[in-house]
C-alpha cells in the first residue's frame, strides 16, 4: 500500500525514493540543503546545532537557514522544487535539551521528524501539532509495534549493515515482519549505497531508502578529510561491529579503530549506561576519532558533491528498473 497520503505532498514528488539519514556532527546546514535541491529528504540531527552556554540556540539559526535557502531555490525553480528536509531528534533520557529543540522544530514547522533511541507520546504531540510527519527508527518488528503505538506515524528499518547504530536483523526479515501488519510510511536502512539496492528495498517493501555513508564522503560534508578518504578506501570487511563506544551496537570504519590503538578484532562490549547526550553528544571519542559507517562504502568511489551522488543513484535506480522490468516483460513472451 502507498504511504504517499501520510505523507507531506512535496514528499510525493522526490527525485527518487530516498532520505538521507541524519549523520551525527557530519550533516550541517550546506549539505541537507544540497541533498534537498538534489531531489531527495535532506536531515540532520538537532544535536548538531551545538552553541556555547549563553549564545542563542543555533539549531534556530540553522531552521532558518535551510528554509530560506529551499524557498529561494523553489522561487526560480517552480518546475523542480527542492525536497523537504527532516530533523533527527535523539529521545534518550540523557538528552537534556529534548524540549528546548521540540519547541524550536514546531516552530519552525518542521516537515519531517525522525526520532531515535526510545518512543515517546510528547514528542510525536510536539511534531503533530505543526503538522510534522513522525519517523522512529527500529531494529526490530517489537520496536516497531511500540513506535506506532506511542503515535508514529512511519518507521525506519535499521537492519544489519547500517551505518553508526544499526540491528543485526537481516533487511528481507525485518521488512517482512513490519509489513505483515503496518502499511504506513517505511524506509529501509542498511547498505544501501547504489540504485540497485534502492530498487532492491522497494521490491521487499519499504517506501524510500534511507541512505547516509555515502554522504559522509560528500564535498557538504562536515567530516575530516581522512574519515572521507577512509569511506572511498574500505569496503564491507573493513566495517566492525561494536557496542564499546557508545553502549550501542553500531557499526564503525576498522582504520579508525585501529588508528586509536585498539584491536579492532577484539573489542570489549559496553553496556547502554555509557551513552550520554547531556553535552549535545556521546562519548566525543565515538564519532570524532572512531568513525562510524555501513557495509555499502564499497561502492563509493571518490569524494563528491552530494547532487552527484543522489545523479548517480538515480542513473544506477532508472537502469537497474528498466533492465527488472525488460527481464520480466520477457518472461510473457
């Protein structure tokens, strides 16, 4: 069933399928605006705005930021208007600037809301109540049933591959169960890094890709120089799977394990107590110096400037279509 009627109008009309997953510190202002003029939802997550005690709430300068640049953009492009944008808030108990950031986002009239790390009532209130549409992010179909339940309106599947925090469930299984009972709005996360494997979670069920390492190596991007390299250089064998840095299991850039003097080969677990988001983050270390990312960096093959990435998926989604489509029309002959 089509999610198309929960969902805003303009996300009707994407280039292609897919939203951009909110990257932790990588995502800014420059890149969501670039992934949003490229066809596709643009996010980030609200934690980071990040401004010194004192200083006014920068994720107000950034909501503004971005809504003035899309409406320019849409102004001289009547026929191609930009994508909405998304805000990723973390709904972890830790958090302690949740509410200031929910009153921000409803003012500002956010579109979209992705929330992560836990299901609350008052937050999917606070989206509803400026006409926002609400994503939580699951690694299970027992997640999922409580999302919806708590009032979400669509899901994002993190299956095994994702990148940074990501379940360990195959995509064929979790999208299965999901859509055994939920037909809402349903993206699919996890290695998907290529138009193929867009068609591919169309084909299994999900309404949109939810598409974010490929990013990371993007000329937008806020990331050091050498984390895009290392995102051009590795492959799948090149990602570990670790609940050490965050006290979520997640998925992390080996070289950057290694970098740090640890043994990717051998990490110790961690439980969840360690994560923290009462600074505007977790542990800094977990993303500053061990670098998160999926198992679908092999396909990127150099640092580019995000239009082009969403070009070339698009190309590579229209081709592996057709091509489905040619082989399946032969089947008739």
């Amino acid at each position: 069933m089509s999610a198309e009627n929960l969902l805003p109008p303009a996300l009707q009309k994407l280039r292609i399928p897919i939203i951009a997953a909110p990257l932790f510190i990588i995502s800014v202002p420059e890149l969501v605006i670039a992934q949003c003029k490229a066809g596709i939802v643009g996010s980030f997550p609200a934690l980071n705005a990040r401004e010194e005690k004192g200083e006014p709430p920068l994720l107000d300068a950034w909501l503004t930021q971005i809504s003035e640049e899309l409406d320019r953009h849409n102004q001289a492009n009547p026929d191609t208007p930009a994508a909405p944008f998304a805000i990723n808030q973390i709904v972890h108990r830790s958090n302690t600037r949740l509410d200031r950031d929910l009153e921000i986002c409803a003012h500002h009239k956010v579109p979209i809301w992705i929330t992560s790390l836990g299901a609350r009532v008052d937050v999917n209130e606070a989206a509803h109540s400026c006409g926002g549409v609400v994503l939580h992010d699951v690694i299970n179909n027992t997640f999922a049933r409580k999302a919806v339940e708590k009032g979400a309106d669509g899901l994002v599947a993190v299956a095994a591959g994702a990148g940074g925090h990501a379940g360990q469930q195959s995509p064929f299984a979790l999208i299965q169960e999901i859509r055994e009972w939920f037909d809402g709005p349903l993206a699919l996360s996890g290695s998907i890094a290529t138009g193929e494997a867009l068609l591919a979670a169309r084909a299994l069920g999900a309404d949109f890709g939810y598409v974010g390492s490929p990013f990371i190596a993007s000329t937008e991007a806020n990331a050091d120089g050498a984390y895009k390299q290392m995102i051009v250089q590795s492959g799948a064998e090149d990602i570990v799977y670790s609940s050490l840095f965050t006290g979520v299991w997640g998925n992390y850039l080996r070289g950057s394990v290694e970098a740090a003097g640890m043994d990717a080969d051998n990490l110790p677990q961690a439980d969840a107590t360690t994560m923290n988001f009462a600074s505007g983050s977790s542990k800094p270390k977990a993303w500053k110096t061990i670098w998160g990312s999926g198992q679908g960096i092999g396909a990127v093959k150099s640092v580019q400037p995000a239009g082009d990435i969403v070009a070339r998926m698009a190309k590579e989604y229209a081709a592996a279509s057709a091509r489905i489509a040619a082989e399946l029309g032969g089947q008739h002959d």
